[in-house]
C-alpha cells in the first residue's frame, strides 16, 4: 500500500495537542481515498435510477475498483468531502487548486478555510484564536479577520493541509500485495455500491465504489482508532473559491 492510503490518513499527528503548529496539520496527508461522515449522501451525480445499469466495476478485483474509485474522483474535477474522526470533523469543497470549507479540532476550535492557487486564507473562532495566540505568544488571529498567506508560511501550509488537493493530483492505489476484499454490491445512502474491506486484528476498514453511473469512490467507514470516516459527494460541482471580504491580515511566522 502507498503511503497515501486512507489507512494513515488523518492518523499520524497526535489530535491532542492541536496548537501546536504539527497538531495543526490534517492527521497525516497520506490519503486521496474518500468516503463517509455520518449522516453525508453521495453527490446526485453519482446516484442512479433504480433501472439504471451496471458500469462493471464490481467485475474488477478488490484492487482494481479501488484503484478505479480513486481514479474517477480525481477525473471529475472536484467534489466534496466530509470527514469525522474522534471528535475532529471537516466539511470541504476541494479541486486540485482550490478548496472552501471548515475544519473542527475537538476541543481546540474550529475555523474556515479557503484556497485558492497559491493563496491561503484562515478565519478561526475564538477558542482556535485564544489556542493560536497563546501557542505563538502574540495576537495573531481574530474571529473579526481573515488570516492570508501562501504555502511558503509554514503555519498557513498546515491549515490547508487539511484540503487534501493531493488527490486529485495523485490520486491513490493499493500494492498489489494489499490484502483486500472484494464484497457483493450493497447500497449506501440509496446508491449501489461494491464494498473493498481490509481487515485485520478484529478491526476493519470498508470503502464503497459506485456501481451505476460513474465509478466514484463515494464512502468510508472504519472500525479502527487510526482512520476516519468519509464521504465524497457532488461530483464535478465547481468549488468557486475566492477571495474574502472583511479585514484581512498577513499571516504570521511561526
């Protein structure tokens, strides 16, 4: 398995001491796969009529439709994704060069996102900002201002890693040696879908591909502590970042 599976994704930066400028960045950005947050439905691009046919990918090996799902996210542009893990949840609209939304850390805050090439934007609420400053050691952030800065800021580099553009650019696949499973078609949130399972030590970790209309990786869901739960919706939906209004200050250097 490459580093980039869901398997590590979001798993590696300890979520407990999210001040700190490491804690800040998105659990690891070593993941293209997406799937489910509780309650998220895939996009309506992806659902189909009860009549509507097969596209074959449950033909495929485990690998193959994994490898598949991962492929035809990365094809249709954008999409959005939500992710819920341990009391940490992100709700995003990504492409390969822009990315909109809001990021909640457990107890650390929250705070909104944008990107937009190489510009970033963040605007914390004031449990992320009174966290940051004290962290930094100076007033930095404010719930009234916007934060820009690009990717050479380290600290506005790890808030936007949260968006993982990554796969879109480089979109997942499994070793050949990956052990994977392929299930029979079920239905997720009214979708058919082929489920690929890797599990291991009583613990497990499902992704679900789309079987009718295009072949999109639409859900995860895990058993294990390391991995969060995911879902990719609305497929080939523009994403229209741009540049905020209101009070905008310079990022500082961490």
């Amino acid at each position: 398995m490459k580093t980039h599976i869901p398997s590590v994704r979001h798993a590696a930066v300890a979520l407990t001491c999210a001040v700190a400028l490491v804690s800040l960045t998105a659990c690891n950005d070593d993941s293209g796969a997406a799937a489910s947050a509780a309650g998220s439905t895939p996009s309506k691009a992806a659902k189909a009529s009860p009549a509507a046919e097969s596209n074959g990918v449950e033909k495929l090996s485990a690998k193959e439709i994994y490898d598949t799902g991962m492929k035809t996210n990365a094809q249709s542009g954008s999409f959005r994704e939500k992710m819920e893990r341990e009391g940490t949840k992100s709700d995003l609209r990504l492409s390969a060069t822009e990315c909109v939304g809001t990021v909640e850390i457990s107890e650390k805050g929250s705070f909104e996102i944008i990107r937009k090439g190489n510009d970033i934007w963040a605007k914390p609420d004031a449990t992320f900002a009174e966290g940051m400053n004290s962290a930094l050691g100076k007033t930095a952030f404010s719930t009234d201002k916007w934060t820009h800065g690009t990717p050479s800021n380290a600290l506005m580099a790890k808030l936007a890693s949260w968006c993982h553009q990554e796969q879109f650019t480089a979109p997942d696949t499994l070793d050949a040696a990956s052990k994977v499973t392929k299930g029979k078609v079920t239905t997720v949130d009214g979708q058919p879908a082929v489920p690929v399972v890797l599990a291991g030590k009583g613990e497990s970790v499902t992704w679900f591909v789309a079987t009718t209309g295009k072949p999109y990786f639409i859900k995860q869901d895990s058993t294990r502590e390391d991995m969060q739960d995911l879902a990719d919706s609305d497929f080939g939906t523009a994403v229209g970042a741009k540049a905020p209004s209101g009070t905008v200050v310079a990022a500082p250097e961490a």
